[in-house]
C-alpha cells in the first residue's frame, strides 16, 4: 500500500471537479462487484489525495457492503452535461471511510457545491420541510486513494498511466457459481431495457482487492448473454463475478436513467460474453419539480423504513466496529 497520499494530476483535476454523474464500484462477499451511478458534485481533496460522493441510509446494502470490504473504484467516464471538456478517463480506486453523522457545516458545504451541477436548491416552508431529511440525512463516503489510472480516450484504449500503487498481478479466474453461469433474466427483454442507456461499463475484482472500471460496448445481446467489446489493458481472461451497468442522464440529472447488472463475465481470445443473473433498473422523472419532490418523499420514506427495521443502528454499529 502507498504510505503517501495519491495527489491527481492538474490535468485529472478538471475531470474530477467537473463530471456531472460517475460511475462508483464495491464489492460483494462472493467476490463480484456491483457498479451504479452517483453524482459527485466536484467532492475531492487534491492536496490529501481523497475523492467522495455522498448517498443515503435509504440505500443500506450498498453501505453495509462497503463498511465491510471498504476496498471501491470510481471512474469519471462521460463529460456530458458537466465542466470538464477534455477526453481523459479517469480510473480512481482506493479504500472508502463511511461518515454517517456528518456535521452541519459539512452538510452546508455540500448544498453549496451542489447548486452548479444540480440547480439552485428549493427554500421556502413547505420546500424545507419536504427536502429536510434529503439534505441532512446524507451519508459521505470518503476514498483514500492507491492508485489513479489514466487514459487519454473515454474508451480506455492504449497505454494508460499510473499514479500510485503499481497494477497488481494479472487475477486469476474465479471459480464458477453453483447455479451455473448461464444468464437468469430474460435477455431479449433486457435488450429493450438496455436501449437508450448510451453509457455501459463493467466492473469486475481486480488481484490486490481493489474494483476496476472500464468502458463496454455492447456488440449484440442474444440468448447466451451480453457480447462485449472490452478494452484489453488490465482485463484478464477467464472467467469471474462481475457487475454491469447502463446509464443515461439529463443536465442536472432531471430524466435519468439506470440499470445494473450482476452476472459472470467469461473473457476468451474470441471475445468477451457477459451472462447476467440479475437485473434491476431506476428512472427518474424528466420534470425538474416532480424530481425534487420524488427525492424529497423517497428520503423520507427511506429514513424511516431505516429507523423502523433497524438498518439504521446497524449500520452505526458495523461503523463503529470498523473504526476500532
């Protein structure tokens, strides 16, 4: 492990300070990975070498999983709808620290940094009491980081640049699910479902722990599964667990769009053939307003359902744990 913070470079930090949504990687106990879409809003440390995101108690598995194996990836993919320009994709991995009582001050430096990527925030009465739990129920996620690749293409293609930690060794294969690796959704379906979600990555357990990211293009999808085109570089051949995910996004993420995958990756000298085992989409509404009022209730809800089945305490208690 690197003793020394991993400072991106001037020519990352754009990057960093202005994509609009990334995609965030954690793993799971059978060792696969799960990849979904956050929205950073410029959160990093330059100087102590720290990138964050935020989420919330309403989404318990993702933060359970990561207190317990704390090792994530992040990769800043798409300039869309963002202040970044250039065409650099940034591979970032370290180990996550979960703050579950962030303070005031924090929590208002994050309203502030929000505004320029998701609009100025609703105030007023009624405003405040909807989005109340929505802006001071969030949860941190901070990532001290290894290792930085770089890629001077969104695609990935060629030789990359290191920042950090060295790759590891090539991983082994993984030993194939009980259940078999054959596709467990309807993929025709999922070929409907995947359209109009322009932006896909796969997400699989690197050898030293950490997730990888990179960008997949889907070739065809028929019964046997997802036929990828993969970039090569860290990508091994073989079999293992790994994530997928589709996404789309509006300027301030009004009509977004999301699913994600997790199924086996088989990687051969032929190709790369992606079988998912399962599936789950998001959609938010087009409408700015419906938006944050959808955010808004689904906070609340989530809160509650935290606090009433208990995840909320637990989640305190694992954080406590892990700390000592």
């Amino acid at each position: 492990m690197t003793s020394a913070p991993v400072s991106w470079p001037q020519s990352a930090d754009a990057v960093i300070r202005g994509d609009l949504t990334v995609a965030v990687a954690y793993l799971t106990p059978a060792g696969g990975a799960v990849i979904t879409s956050v929205s950073p809003v410029g959160l990093g440390d330059r100087e102590n070498g720290v990138l964050g995101f935020t989420t919330s108690l309403g989404f318990p598995k993702k933060l359970e999983r990561i207190l317990r194996d704390p090792h994530v990836a992040v990769a800043y993919h798409t300039r869309e709808h963002g202040f970044a320009s250039d065409d650099t994709y940034v591979l970032a991995q370290g180990t996550a620290s979960v703050d579950l009582r962030p303070s005031p001050g924090r929590l208002q430096d994050l309203m502030r940094a929000s505004e320029p990527f998701l609009g100025e925030t609703k105030r007023g009465l009624v405003w405040d009491w909807l989005l109340r739990e929505y802006h001071q129920e969030r949860v941190f996620v901070d990532i001290g980081l290894e290792r930085i690749a770089l890629w001077d293409n969104l695609a990935a293609r060629g030789a990359e640049s290191i920042i950090g930690t060295a790759w590891p060794r090539i991983p082994a294969p993984q030993k194939p699910p009980k259940n078999g690796t054959e596709p467990r959704v309807d993929t025709s379906a999922l070929k409907r479902q995947l359209h109009g979600l322009p932006h896909r990555l796969i997400a699989y357990r690197g050898a030293d722990g950490y997730p990888v990211i990179l960008p997949a293009k889907i070739i065809k999808v028929d019964a046997t599964g997802l036929h990828l085109d993969i970039p090569s570089g860290p990508l091994p051949l073989g079999g293992r667990r790994a994530g997928f995910l589709a996404h789309s996004f509006n300027p301030q993420c009004v009509g977004l769009g999301m699913r994600t995958l997790t199924g086996w990756l088989e990687i051969t000298d032929d190709g790369a053939l992606y079988s998912p085992h399962t599936s789950k989409g998001l959609a938010a509404p087009p409408y700015k307003t419906l938006l944050t009022v959808s955010n808004g209730l689904m906070a609340k809800y989530g809160l509650w359902r935290a606090q009433r089945d208990g995840t909320a305490e637990r989640l305190h208690e694992l954080a406590r744990n892990t700390v000592s």
